[in-house]
C-alpha cells in the first residue's frame, strides 16, 4: 500500500509538471508574437511625417520662453531670500535675539528574515529561470528583426529628426511648463513687493526704536560725554591721584545723569563707588618731619600721621637724599645712607601716591633681599 501511494503521488506530481510546461509553451507562444508584432510596427513608425521648419522654430521659441522665464524664477527667488533675510535682521535688531530650535528625529531600521523554499517550488524557480532566458533571446531576436525592418526603410525614405507625435508632445510639455514658470512668477514678483513693503516697514521700526533710545539716553554726545568722565574717574581712583573728596563730588556729579543705570556703564558705575568707599580716609601728611633721637626712616614711615607703613622709608629717602628741608648747623642737609640720619634735620613728608608706593614696595623688598644675601656671606 505503502508504494502504491507513492506511485500515485509520482504520477499526480508528473501530471503536473507536464501541465505547468504546456501553460508554459502557451504563455511563450503568446508572448513572442506580441513581441514580433511590436517589433514590426515598431520600423513602420519612420514612415509618417515630421515637423515642417516652422513648426520647429515654433517648438526652439517655446523652450527660449521657457528657459528665460525659468531664469526669471531664478532671479526672483534670490532677490526675494534677499529681502527675507534683511527682514530676519531687522527683527534681530528689534528683539536683540532670536530663538531656534532643533529637532532630532529617530530611525529604526527593520530586519526581515528568509524563509526556506520547499522541494517543488525550488523546481519551479528554475523552470521559470528557463523559461526567462528562452523570453530573451526571443526579445533580442525580435529586436534584431525589428531593426531590420527600420533600416530597410531609412534606405527607401530619409529618416527625421522627430516625428509629428514627438515634436506635438514637447510642444504640450513646454507650453504646460510655460504656464507653470508664468504662474510662478507672477507669485514670486507678487511676495518679492510683500517683503519690500514689509522691508521698509522694519526699516522705520528700527529707526523708530533708535531714536527712542537716543531720547531715553540723552543723545550720542552725553553718552559719549558720559563714557569719558566715567573712565577718567576709574583712573583716576586706580592710582589715587589727588584727593578723595574730588574723587566724590566727580562720583556723585555722574550719579545725576540717568546714564549711570545704563547696561554699558552700570557695572562699571557701581564697582567705580566701591572702590572710592574702599581708598579709606583720606589722612594729609605733615608737610614736614623734625628727627628726634633714636629716629630711623622706618620708625618715622610707620608713624600714624607720616604713612601708617614701615616699609614706606625708601619715599622719604628719595624725597630728602639731594636736601632736607633745614638742618642745624654743622649737621648735613642731605641724607646719601638712609640708615644715617641726625637729630634736628626737617626731612620732607611728600603725599603718598599709588606710585609712590609701588615704587617704595619694591626697593624695600630689594634691600631686604641684598640684606639676607650678605647675612648669608658673613656667616
């Protein structure tokens, strides 16, 4: 029972394939007759007529019309990101900043997955692979017929350049185009004198925006004023030049001005009254000094009325090496060695200015370092 079964299975599966082979032969029959058909009259399409010269020149205008009026949209569309782009700025300067936002958008890749093909389909596949290669060289030997045939008749008849259906198809398309291209134009001229009207609206905008802020200011010349004095006034307070009550009445003379609360100058116009509240109180030295016994340029620098700083000395040297303000008799007028000074001498006390006093730090620190050097030898 067992081969009988298997039998019968054989002859349906035989039955078929010989049935799937004849739909096979039908279709091929069927499909390479189409193919000589087309291939026929395919050689047959040089016989009509083609385009007079006239119609020809008519076909070259039309595509000449169609190209200006496509460098026409060009044009326009450079000129009207143009004007977009004066207006985007504008508005910048308007609203001092724009916004812009990023989107990220995510992909995801699918993966399909194969599937085995069955024993009988497997065999199908390669019958129809048979079959393909027998409906190419069927095609190519209906190409080469057809070929034939359109040779044939270029020998009998000269051949055009284009037929009337060709040259009537281009004539559609770029009389379509040319509709289109017009339309577009039209459009574009129409948004290009939008944004120029809307240009020149921003355009007073902003002049309308500047002259409120020159009103709200004062005018260029008081900024510019302003701007000045402020930075003389931090110079001067840097290097405590002059007197501190000067320093506060100018301060106070700025605070007048509603300039002082403006973005450029504010920061700077507060910290400026912070460092004249820190220069401290403003303390007149003695225009000058009698030296008493036991005196020393560094006792005297550090006494509250002369400098309140010890290492103050080299000033008084420097003021007083060429001549003291008087001295008694037989007791020199000029100090040449700061560590010797006489009873009786008036030395000068200058004010003490930020220069001064960098330059008095540093020789002091150069003294105390060629001091600890010969320390250093002698031991």
């Amino acid at each position: 029972s067992t081969q009988s079964t298997w039998g019968i299975k054989q002859t349906i599966f035989k039955q078929r394939q010989s049935k799937y082979r004849r739909y096979q032969m039908a279709k091929l029959k069927k499909m390479f007759m189409i193919l000589l058909t087309v291939a026929f009259f395919g050689g047959l399409v040089g016989c009509g007529g083609g385009p007079d010269e006239e119609q020809l020149k008519q076909l070259a205008d039309l595509k000449a019309e169609v190209e200006k009026l496509q460098s026409d949209v060009s044009k326009l569309e450079s000129e009207k990101a143009d004007l977009q782009k004066q207006i985007a700025k504008q508005d910048e300067s308007i609203k001092n900043f724009q916004k812009l936002t990023d989107a990220v958008k995510n992909c995801k890749q699918q993966v399909s997955k194969r599937k085995n093909l069955k024993k009988f389909k497997i065999q199908r596949r390669i019958q129809q692979m048979k079959f393909q290669k027998l409906l190419l060289v069927l095609l190519v030997l209906s190409l080469a017929i057809g070929s034939k045939f359109a040779f044939a008749q270029d020998e009998e008849t000269p051949k055009e350049e284009m037929t009337m259906e060709e040259w009537q198809k281009q004539i559609d398309d770029y009389t379509a185009k040319k509709n289109e291209l017009t339309g577009k134009v039209a459009e574009l001229q129409k948004d290009k004198d939008a944004l120029a009207k809307t240009l020149e609206t921003k355009k007073a905008d902003v002049k309308k925006a500047e002259d409120e802020y020159w009103s709200a200011v004062g005018g260029k010349d008081k900024y510019d004023a302003f701007k000045t004095n402020l930075g003389k006034l931090e110079t001067t307070v840097k290097n405590k030049e002059g007197k501190k009550e000067d320093a506060e009445k100018m301060y106070a003379e700025l605070g007048k001005s509603n300039l002082r609360c403006h973005p450029d100058f504010a920061a700077r116009y507060k910290k400026l009254g912070e460092d004249i509240a820190k220069w401290g109180p403003v303390v007149v030295a003695p225009t000058g000094y009698t030296v008493v016994k036991g005196d020393c340029l560094y006792k005297i620098a550090a006494k509250k009325e002369i400098y309140s700083n010890p290492k103050m000395w080299p000033v008084l040297w420097e003021a007083n090496e060429k001549g003291v303000v008087s001295a008694p008799p037989k007791v020199v007028k000029t100090i040449k060695n700061p560590n010797l000074i006489y009873p009786g001498q008036v030395l000068k006390v200058p004010a003490l200015t930020k220069e001064l006093e960098k330059n008095a730090l540093d020789k002091a620190k150069k003294m105390e370092e060629n001091t600890s050097q010969s320390s250093k030898k002698r031991r």
